[in-house]
C-alpha cells in the first residue's frame, strides 16, 4: 500500500475510487465505505482512502485521544487490500480551503476521482462547510460518481465514532465489539516489565500503547492476543498496578493462555473482549497473588 503522507503535492496516476472520511475506529459505517472502494477494483480503479493526519476533534481543540492510532488505521487499511492512504495534513492552511476548491483540485485534480463515496456526515473545507450535497453538485461537472452510503445501525441506534468513544470509555467492550465489527485492538511492542508475573508463576506482556490510544477504564479485561500470525486467549489488566508501582505509566499487561516462548520486543496486538473487574490495590502481594489466580481461572471460562 502506497502512503501519502505530510504533503498536499501529490498526484495519482489512474483513476481512483475514493473512500473520504474520517477513519476514526473503522466501525461498521466505516467497513463498508471500504467495501464499496474495494468493488470498484474490478472496474481497474486505483482503491484510495483520504482521511486527515489529524482529527478535526483534535486539531480544533477538545479530544485528545483516537480510537485508532495512524499506525493500527494503516495495518489495517493494508490488510483489506487498499492500494493508496492519503493522510492529508491537517492544519491553519488546509483548513482554510474552500469546499469547491477541494473537490477541484485535490479529488478531481490530483486524485483523479471516477469513483467517490462518504457518509452522509462527512465535512471538509473552510468551517467544514463542504458536504455530501457539494460532492454531488460536482460529480457531473468532474466526472465522478458519488455514491451516499448509510449510517449502520447497532441497536437501533446509528453507529459514530462518537458513541464507540463512549462506549470505550466506559468500557462496555461487547458493546464496542458490535459497533466495530470486530474487537477493540492496543497495539504496540512488549516490553520489559518489573517480572512480578513471572516471580509468581504467572509471566506477563507489558505493552505500554501510543499516548494517543483511547484506553478504556483502568481493570482486568477478558482478551485475546496476536502475537505474528498466532492468537492466544488472554486475560489483561489496564491500568498503573498500584500495588507494585508508584510510576504513573498507564500500560496493558496481558497474561497468555497455553503460551511458552518470549515475547520481548516483539509486536503484539491485544483484543479487549469484556470488563471483568476495576482495577484496585491489594494489602500485599500474596493478596494479588490470589486474585490474579482467580482472574487467570475466570478467562479460562470466559467464552
């Protein structure tokens, strides 16, 4: 997958199906923007997907974390099989552009759109003033064909990357799960933790995600691990471990079901499945023990 990064100077050599939207979480709404792109291949289309480097929320001022990290939106926009990203930049510049100045230039211009499709919330330009009604005003005119793609809906409700927020942050995982289409993924290296599993019988991987990532609340969570191209049932704590450590380093620490072999330095991506209980300290560390077995015996229960 080719990536276009930090430049607003590029230019696509064919024909393209554009995917334009935020890509914040890739949720249901999201999966299927991305599948209607990638029918277009049999049509010889360049596959595309246009998101910004930076969140709107973000750039503009009140939210701070992603649901996705640029570098798990990359895996997996590579995995599905989509041939160009374009992380256009996001700044006082770009912000500035006029709506029909966008579509002019960088969709039809440099993109060469002959396939475009967005949500019906999508918004680009100045004030955010460029909308779906715009991308059709200009489809004849340009030469493209824009396609409207509904809101999914969970529940009854109508799936955003708003309410996959609030379901993160309040750590209603299966919830999330269902929006997503799959589960919430922390990504990262393992690195070298304080050993306490291992002195303890009950060896753990320490992932310590981007600064970025939206965690959800601090506790033990039924998971699943990706370690290469093996999974391996899993229970997780998110959190500080305030029984062994004064450090305020929020990280994961995943103990892996019938695992034998080392972890360090390798990537590895952790599947959150369920809230099982609030993180809390302990009186002591054979207090934790205990408690750590009876986790570790809960998630091999857990469905």
């Amino acid at each position: 997958m080719r990536i276009v990064e930090n430049t607003t100077e590029f230019q696509l050599e064919n024909k393209s199906a554009v995917a334009l939207g935020k890509f914040d979480g890739i949720h249901l709404g999201h999966r299927r923007l991305l599948e209607r792109v990638l029918e277009q291949k049999k049509r010889g289309l360049l596959t595309v997907v246009f998101t910004f480097d930076t969140s709107a929320a973000s750039f503009f001022g009140g939210e701070t974390k992603e649901l996705s990290t640029r570098e798990e939106k990359r895996e997996m926009f590579s995995r599905l099989g989509i041939d160009v990203l374009i992380e256009f930049p996001l700044n006082r510049e770009t912000a500035a552009t006029k709506p029909a100045d966008f579509v002019t230039r960088y969709l039809d211009g440099q993109m060469r759109t002959a396939y475009l499709c967005a949500g019906p919330d999508i918004s680009f330009g100045k004030g955010g003033a460029g909308n779906y009604a715009l991308l059709a005003e200009y489809a004849g005119t340009c030469g493209y064909q824009v396609e409207l793609i509904d809101k999914v809906r969970v529940d009854g409700e109508e799936v955003s990357s708003t309410r996959v927020r609030q379901a993160v942050r309040a750590g209603e995982m299966e919830t999330v799960s269902a929006m997503l289409g799959a589960p919430y993924c922390v990504s990262g290296k393992v690195v070298h933790g304080r050993q306490l599993g291992r002195k303890l019988g009950m060896p753990t991987a320490n992932l310590l995600p981007d600064i970025r990532k939206l965690l959800p609340p601090n506790g033990v969570y039924y998971s699943r691990a990706r370690l290469g191209d093996k999974t391996y049932r899993g229970i997780s704590n998110v959190g500080y471990k305030p029984t062994v450590s004064a450090e305020r380093i929020l990280g994961v620490e995943t103990y892996l079901y019938d695992f034998a072999g080392e972890v360090y330095d390798r990537d590895m991506t952790v599947e959150l499945l369920a809230f099982r209980r609030k993180e809390r300290a302990f009186a002591d560390v054979e207090a934790l023990r205990r408690q750590i077995e009876a986790d570790v015996e809960a998630g091999r229960k857990f469905p």
